[in-house]
C-alpha cells in the first residue's frame, strides 16, 4: 500500500505588532532571492523574468549563521568535582537558523484592492503555505496580517486573520476611512476605546 506522507504546515516564531495604529491589511508573503542564480546571470539585474520557477537553491529562505562561544569547565581540584571550576577551553558552536525572506504587501480597499497581491506573485512571491523547502518541506503557517506582525496564531475575522481582535477592529477603521481619535491623554484614550468597541469584525 502507498501511503502519501503529507507534510504539516511547519511553525517560524515570528514578532507581534507592537504599534497599534490604524493601517491597511497587509499579506506576508515570501520573496525569492538567490545569489548562484544571480552569478550565474552576470548579476542580479540580469536574471531572466521567471528565474525563481527553475532555481534550485532554496530561494525563499536564507540561511543565517549564528555562532555561540561555549566554555568548557573543568574542576579547579580535581579531587573537589563538585566544587570551584575553570574554563579550559572556548569553542565557537556555530548554527544555521533559516529565516523565511519575509515580505509584506499592502491589501488596502477600494480600485486597487488586490492589485499589490497579484501584482506580487507575478515577481515570485508565493504564500508561505505554498513554500516547497528542504527546511520546510509542506509550507510555513500564514501569518498575521497587521502591520508588521509575524505572529502565527491567527483567527478569522471579518477582514481577515489577525492574532488579536484590536488588529482587525484597526484594520477595520483604517478601510472605512473613519477619522480615529489619537490618544494623548486619559479622556482621548476612553475616546478611542469607545470607537473600538463600535466596530464588529467577528465572523
Ligand atoms: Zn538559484
Ligand atoms: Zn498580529
């Protein structure tokens, strides 16, 4: 019997939003970038328009080194193994993290909505879902889609995934054009909370 091994959606720990403003929606997607490929061509500005559908070298992720200097100790007086130690040596442990190439396209309402995704894949750009890597052989989980935020533990909202419904609900403010109250003190701060608490982005 074949059994076809499907492979899970793996998990990249990314950063949360950390300014909670109004803003479009933004699709983090993952941009193809390849130096054997640019050499190959005689440059970067040189590859042919559809390079990242042949190339071979993993193109999605880059490949970060990270090295650790680890002492190793030894006791002082060796008939003392639990007491005073030094450190005999320092090794430089070296790890390669990989890092997903990252990038954000803006999905703002209106004439344009969609655009910016098409427009995207058209230069390579693939979902993370749809990442086919070594390190990450059935893709990686969609992100969140607030502005600059990594985070992969997502809900469905209205408007699209968001890890915190204050997300979607400024997401929500930002499409409807809706002046929103800057906060600067303590009644503007009640006022904002107010406009928040208005907007309905559960499904
Ligand atoms: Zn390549
Ligand atoms: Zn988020």
């Amino acid at each position: 019997m074949n059994e076809t091994v499907v492979a899970e959606l793996a998990s990249w720990k990314g950063p949360r939003a950390y300014r909670m403003q109004p803003c479009s929606r933004e699709i983090k997607m993952l941009r193809p970038i390849c130096g054997v490929c640019a050499a190959a061509s005689g440059g970067k500005k040189y590859l042919p328009s559809l390079w990242f559908e042949t190339c071979q070298h993993d193109p999605y992720v880059t490949y970060r080194e990270v090295t650790t200097p680890t002492p190793t100790y030894e006791p002082v007086d060796p008939e003392v193994p639990n007491g005073a130690k030094k450190v005999v040596r320092v090794e430089d442990i070296v790890t390669i993290e990989p890092r997903p190439n990252w990038v954000s396209t803006s999905l703002a309402g209106g004439l344009n909505k969609g655009r910016g995704v098409e427009r995207a894949l058209w230069k390579g750009f693939i979902y993370p879902q749809s990442l086919r890597s070594p390190t990450y052989p059935g893709g990686i989980k969609r992100r969140c889609q607030f502005r600059d935020c990594l985070a992969e533990d997502v809900k469905r909202f209205t408007n699209g995934w968001f890890c915190r419904e204050e997300e979607a609900k400024l997401v929500a403010v930002s499409d409807s054009e809706t002046t929103y109250q800057v906060s600067f003190d303590a009644r503007s701060d009640k006022i904002q909370k107010g406009q928040l608490d208005t907007v309905q982005v559960r499904t």
